[in-house]
C-alpha cells in the first residue's frame, strides 16, 4: 500500500502544521472528502487506522506539532499510542477502523455520560477503561478514544473525588459531525485547547476542585497586628534608630564605610546547597543567560579587579556607559559609595564625581533628563563649590567663544559704546545657557581640561522605577558616556539589563558590564552591630541627627550584646538569616530589626536571663518566630518572607508533600547539572510519576518560584521556564523549616485541611499548651496523608522530618514543665 493520501494530485498529509484555525478547518474537510473517496476499505487494522486517519487528524486537524506527540509511550509494561504535551495532558486510544461507536437510538448529544456508551459496547467500554487506566497511572487528566472516524473526549483521571468511569464525555459521531463541529473540536482536542484544559469546562467540570478552606479563613480579623508592650515599642524604635537609620547619617559615611563594608564575592559559609551551585549563581552572575557583553566579577580576591580600574580611568575616552549588574540587596550602592571613600580614593581624589540616587530622589519620569542635569548642578554647587551659573565661572566657560563673539558683528561696541557691547555679550552668555544640557556639557569640559580633573558621574538605584523609567534612563547614561567628558556608571538588576538588552534600550549598544557578588551576610550583621554597639558603648552621641541630639541606651548596648554574642556561639541561627536571605543583605538586616523589638519576643527575659547568668543564647526558634510573624498575631503568607511548603492547590492531602518533593528533587538532581539547572521536562516526569496532576505541579512550581525557593531558567525574561535551579531558601526551606514546631504552628493556619476529622480539631487557639496539641494534631494529620504516597518514589523524607519535629515539640513540653 502506497504511503501518503493524496487529493487532486496534492498529498494530504504533509506533515505541515496549519497556520490558523481556518487553514485547520480546511484540512478536516478535506479529510471528509478523502475518506468518502477511498471507503472501500472499511477494516483497516490499527496501524492503517493510525496512518491514514488519526495522525491527519491529529497534525493536519488538530494543529499539533510532532515533537508535542510520544507514540507508543511504555510506562510499566504497558504502552500509549498517542501521549501529548510534557507533562503528559493528553492520550489517544487507537482502535481499528471497524470498531464503531454504538449509540442508543435517537441519541445525538455531544456530551453525554460515558457509561450510556460503554454499557452497549464491550469493545468501547474496554478502550475508555484501558485509556483511563493509564491517564490514572500517570496522572494525566484528559483521555480518548478514536477509530479515526468517531472520537470520545473525557476525564482521564480526577481528584474530586468522583471515579473517571462516572463522567460524562464528548462525543463526536463521525468525521462529518467532526467537521460541523469544528470549533467544539478545536477548542477542546487542539493544542491550545488541551493547554487551556477546555474540556474540563465543556463536561461542566473544573477538573481540579479548590481546596477546603483555610482556618485562617475562620479567624477575625486575621491576620490581626500583633500588640508591642512599651519596652517592647522603645527597642524597635532604638532597633531602627542605631542599626538602619544612624548609618546613613553623612557625618558617619566614612567611618562606617570603613568599619562595615562586606568584600563582595565572598560564598556562603552555612548554605546547605552546593559551593558549585553558588558559585555558578554568584562568581559567574549568569553567563549562560546574558551571553553577548562580556560579563567580569567587579572584586577579585584582592580588590578591585584590573579590569574594573582600567575602565573607570578610560571609559570616557571609549564613549560608553559601564554597568554595575547585581541582584537586589547585593550591595551595589554601598559599593559605589565605598568605591569612591575607601577602595578607589586615590582614583577620586583628583576626580570629580556626581552620583544620582533615583531610589531616595523623586523624579518624574517626564522630565528625567531635566531631573539628572538639576542633580548634576547641585551637587557641584554644594559638594564641590563650583557654581555653573556664577559670572567669572561661566566666562572661563566660553572663553574662548568670547573671544569670537568680540571679532563678530558686534564687537565694534566695545570700543564705541562698552555698555551696549556689555548688555550683547550677556545676551549671548544667556542663550548659552539657555539649553541646560549643552551649558552643563561645556561646563563640565571646561573642568575636565582647565582643572584637569576626571569626571565620574553615577546613575544608582535605576532599577527601582518601571522598565519604561530604567530604560529612559540608561539612554540618557549613554548619551551623556557619548557626549560629555565623563565616565558613567549606571547601576541595574541582571533581570532588567537582559530584558533592557533583549527588547529595550539596551538592544542598540555594547555596554562594559560589571558583576557584583553579595557579600556573606554573617559578616555583613557582625560587622553592622559592631559598629552601633562601639558607637552606643562610647559616646552615644550623634551630631548628624541633631546639634542636640544625644542618646545613651544601656538597654539597647545589653540587647545587642546579646544579638552579637548569640550569632558568635549559634550556628543555626546564622544559618538561618543566611539561607533565607539568599545573598540579599538587605533582607538579612530586615530579619534583624524584626527581631529587635519584636512583639513575639519576649525581649525583658532575654535581659534578665542575661544579667542573671552573665548570658543568653537567642534560641533559633524564638529568632525564627519573630521573622514567620512580622508585626502579625498569624501568618500572612502576604507578608512573610518566610513560605508555606505544605500549601496546596486542590483537595488532595498527598500535595502537601508536592512542594517538599520538587525542591528535594530539584536540589538532587541538580548537584550533577551545570550550574544546578534541572530541566522542568524531568521535573514534571518526576512528579507525574507520583501521580500528581500537571495542574498541580504547575502551581507548586509558581508558588516556588514566586517565594524564590528556585530559580527559573531562563533567569531574566518572561519566556516559559524550561529548568529549575534550587535556592538556599528553597534549600533550607524544605530540609530545616519542618523540623521546627515554630514553623509547623505557623503554617497550621495557612494549610488546607482536607480529612474532616482532623480539620475538626484544629482550631485557632493562643495558649502554648493548647497550640502543642494543634500541632500534634497537624503533624498527624500530615502522617496520615503521606501514607498516600506510598509505593511511589520520592524524594522529600518526611518520615525523617517527623521524627525530628517530634523531639522539637517534646523539648518545648519538658521546657514548659520546668
């Protein structure tokens, strides 16, 4: 038998995907037309039925691409003739040709129950059965069955509860009803149908149900402010005072850039993932993502890299912008300004430099460029006294175009007539000035070459506005890199300067590109608190905020004591602002002012007991409480960065351990992967084969990447991800965080419940006792839905969790007898 249909001397199958829904649409009336020429053979077996009919259906019809389709699938000794999509969301069932679809008399509804079919045909009821049994076996939600004529559509396999057999389905009755039909073909049985889960809609169903809901949904006034006692209120005001806002103080910029700057660069000392892992995220700053500018660490071992030096001496003569790229909370700020005081002052002395903060200043992004020259001329007038519009400064400006002003045209008044020729040259000295961007240019030449002094202008912080904002601006850095005697540096986010760089702005240069690696944030806090508590130990006095302004906190000098003393002895404890952090030492100060002052802590004992025996160990969870929490009586799943791995988006109890499991994969596998990517086909493979839905794993995966528990490959744009890389969060989130009855309690408020017995008992309730037994309670309950899983690999040890849970909550009881 000759391969390939052909129709009018024009071969039918072609293998060519249709363009659109109408070029679809003529295929399947051409299919018709094919089939109603050649039904001679009305037996053909499985194989032809396959060939010359399903697979027309399937490419030509249904606009699928062949990469998309997996025939002949095995999985367990049986095999699929057709699987779609990875993760699996679709199989075909082929059967022979003469295999028809009995229907009971007078029934022509596209959707139907699926037993009204299979209870008058053996051979059908066989195929649906055997069709649902692998979508069950893989958790792949939507199944059919076709003989190429006729096709059944239907829940392959369900988790609300309701048995796959017990639905309903849809029914096309031939190919002509396919071709009347086709748009209710197209819209549930395409590619972009099966992606939309459209027929879960068609067979009024919404295939994953929503989960019970939240206790915290029972709560009044959840998630409630949590009240402060006034000790409590005076340290979180001194917190703020000494640790975030004194440094800032200008007075003090020196001494603390000097005493409290972290070198860049270094790795984690605590992170539980691998140094290979950090390394790849941090040292090489996403090379595979960013190919194009050449991408170089701003420090090496020891200091600032040659590379870095040699461009901020000649960047001015090659005309373009230097970008200083980092993640946020990196430190590319304090970078700058160390840069300038401290590392690179010998550079600065004889250098004059402008630095532009588009976090702290307000700019309308209408008038940016207006807003960068004002900036500009003010901190010349007031940082280094050079006053652009001053008489004799202007003059030295346009010497030398004074010069040619008094050989023109009116240069006959100086002799004849000095104050008219006076009021001219002041004429033509205004124009000049007029056009605030030349004026500042020509001003800013004249001190380059008159004072021979370097100018170096900063751009900081652009990465805070709206991408429209950062892109205006970084044209504005390169017209100014291009145009004035100066070296612009323009500080950005990896993910802005690749999206800048692949649509934006950035498209149309070649910028010299910098990397700037977050320092270790254990450093970073020891370092900041020494430099308070020396403050406070020692004067206590602090001009900058005030001719009058003096202060002494024994208080606060014994709380920080305990802080510095508490992060010297505990491991844990650091690790834990570490991990969760992930580089970012913003947030890593965060965690540390949310502790101080804490309404969760009980700040006077921890004085008390440390005047009384000489010391006090912050433990980690009275630490980890604080920071779960925030300023809330409950968790806020909003407001924490702390996130919750038992969460669960449909009312199947073995997903609390879905999450744990992607992050404990991904973390595995990942050890053996470049740069610990682990591609998502593997992932969803992994987690298909624990029979979980890929509506489930998808929304774990968005919650993990949205809580920054794993980074998406690509890093930097809005392309769908194709990996995953674990983060230490992700890392600690999953090994450490369930060990703990501090985070179990928290989460129990944001957990669906889906066993009614259990979710009976757990209650709101405020009394340490009575929280003990809600979380003997949750992690029961917890147990219970884990056996679910068993017989399936996994790769989260929850068994090995529980034990470690079930010391923790022990330990707080014997403590409480005490």
């Amino acid at each position: 038998m000759q391969i390939g249909i052909t129709i009018a001397s024009e071969p039918f199958f072609r293998g060519v995907i249709p363009m659109d829904y109408e070029q679809a649409q003529s295929q399947m009336h051409k299919l018709v037309a094919w089939t109603e020429t050649n039904d001679a053979d009305q037996n053909r077996n499985e194989a032809d039925t396959r060939l010359h009919l399903i697979d027309q259906l399937i490419f030509d019809c249904l606009n699928w691409r062949r990469e998309d389709v997996h025939v002949e699938e095995t999985f367990e000794g049986t095999y699929t003739d057709y699987s779609f999509l990875s993760p699996r969301r679709l199989v075909i069932e082929a059967k022979r040709e003469g295999i028809y679809f009995e229907l009971p008399v007078g029934l022509f509804k596209s959707v139907c129950k699926i037993k009204t079919l299979t209870e008058s045909h053996k051979g059908i009821d066989a195929a649906v059965r055997q069709a649902m049994h692998y979508c069950q076996d893989r958790s792949i939600p939507l199944g059919a069955v076709s003989n190429g004529h006729q096709m059944i559509a239907f829940l392959g396999s369900r988790s609300d509860g309701i048995p796959p057999i017990d639905g309903t389905c849809l029914v096309f009755y031939s190919l002509n009803d396919m071709a009347s039909q086709f748009r209710l073909l197209w819209d549930n049985l395409s590619r972009d149908g099966v992606e939309a889960y459209k027929l879960h809609s068609t067979l009024r169903s919404e295939g994953v149900q929503p989960p019970p809901e939240k206790l915290s949904s029972r709560i009044a006034n959840y998630p409630g402010f949590k009240n402060r006692n006034p000790f409590q209120t005076q340290l979180k005001i001194l917190g703020e005072l000494f640790i975030e806002d004194v440094v800032r103080a200008p007075q003090l910029q020196k001494d603390f850039l000097e005493n409290c700057y972290a070198q860049s660069g270094a790795l984690s000392q605590y992170a539980t993932i691998s140094k290979q892992i950090l390394q790849a995220r941090y040292s090489t700053l996403f090379e595979r993502e960013l190919a194009g500018p050449s991408l170089e660490a701003v420090t090496t071992k020891g200091g600032l890299s040659d590379s870095f030096v040699d461009d901020v001496l000649a960047a001015s003569l090659k005309r373009r912008a230097i970008v200083l790229l980092g993640d946020v909370g990196v430190g590319k700020s304090i970078f700058i300004q160390h840069l300038i005081t401290i590392s690179a002052s010998e550079l600065f002395d004889n250098a004059l430099a402008l630095y532009v903060d588009f976090g702290k200043e307000p700019a309308l992004a209408e008038d940016l460029e207006g807003f960068v020259l004002k900036s500009c001329a003010f901190q010349l007038r007031t940082n280094h006294e050079i006053d652009i519009e001053e008489n004799g400064f202007v003059r030295g400006v346009y010497h030398s175009d004074l010069a040619r002003f008094k050989k023109g045209i009116w240069g006959g008044l100086a002799s004849t007539d000095a104050s008219a020729f006076s009021e001219k040259e002041i004429e033509f000295l205004d124009t000049s000035m007029k056009d605030r961007a030349a004026h500042l240019r020509a001003c800013l030449t004249h001190i380059s070459k008159a004072r021979r002094r370097q100018i170096v202008i900063f751009l900081d912080n652009v990465d805070q506005r709206p991408e429209e904002f950062q892109d205006r601006v970084f044209l504005i850095g390169q017209s100014l890199a291009e145009t004035w005697p100066a070296t612009v540096f323009i500080s950005l986010r990896p993910s802005t300067f690749n999206r800048s760089r692949s649509k934006g702005s950035l498209a149309a240069y070649q910028p010299r590109v910098f990397t700037i690696s977050p320092p270790r944030v254990d450093q970073v806090i020891n370092l900041r608190l020494r430099f308070v508590l020396n403050y406070l130990r020692n004067t206590g006095n602090f001009a900058s905020l005030g001719p009058t302004f003096s202060l002494r906190s024994p208080t606060l000098v014994r709380y920080i004591e305990v802080l510095l003393e508490s992060f010297k002895r505990s491991r844990p404890l650091v690790q834990f602002i570490d991990e969760l952090s992930g580089g970012n030492t913003r947030r890593a100060l965060d965690f540390l002012l949310t502790f101080i002052g804490s309404g969760h802590v009980n700040a006077e004992k921890i004085l008390s007991i440390a005047d009384e025996h000489g010391h006090y160990n912050i433990p980690i969870h009275e630490f980890m409480r604080a920071v779960i929490y925030g300023d809330f009586d409950h968790y806020d799943p909003a407001g924490s960065p702390i996130a919750n791995v038992f969460d669960i988006s449909s009312p199947d109890g073995r997903e609390h351990f879905l999450l744990p499991n992607i992050l404990a994969f991904v973390d595995r596998t990942g050890r053996f992967e470049q740069e610990g990517f682990v591609e998502a086909k593997r992932v969803h493979e992994f987690c298909q084969d624990m029979a979980f839905f890929p509506s489930q794993i998808e929304a774990a995966l968005k919650r993990a990447v949205a809580a920054r528990l794993l980074d998406p490959s690509p890093l930097y744009n809005e392309a769908p991800s194709i990996a995953f890389r674990i983060t230490t969060a992700g890392a600690y989130s999953y090994r450490e965080l369930p060990h703990f009855f501090s985070y179990l309690d928290a989460m129990t408020v944001d957990t669906p419940i889906v066993d009614r017995e259990f979710r009976a008992e757990i209650r709101d309730c405020d009394k340490v006792d009575q929280r003990l037994q809600r979380g003997e309670w949750f992690r029961k309950y917890l147990d219970k839905e884990h056996q679910a899983l068993n017989g399936k690999a996994f790769a989260f040890d929850w068994p090995a969790a529980d034990k470690y849970l079930q010391e923790d909550i022990s330990a707080i009881r014997l403590r409480r007898k005490d």
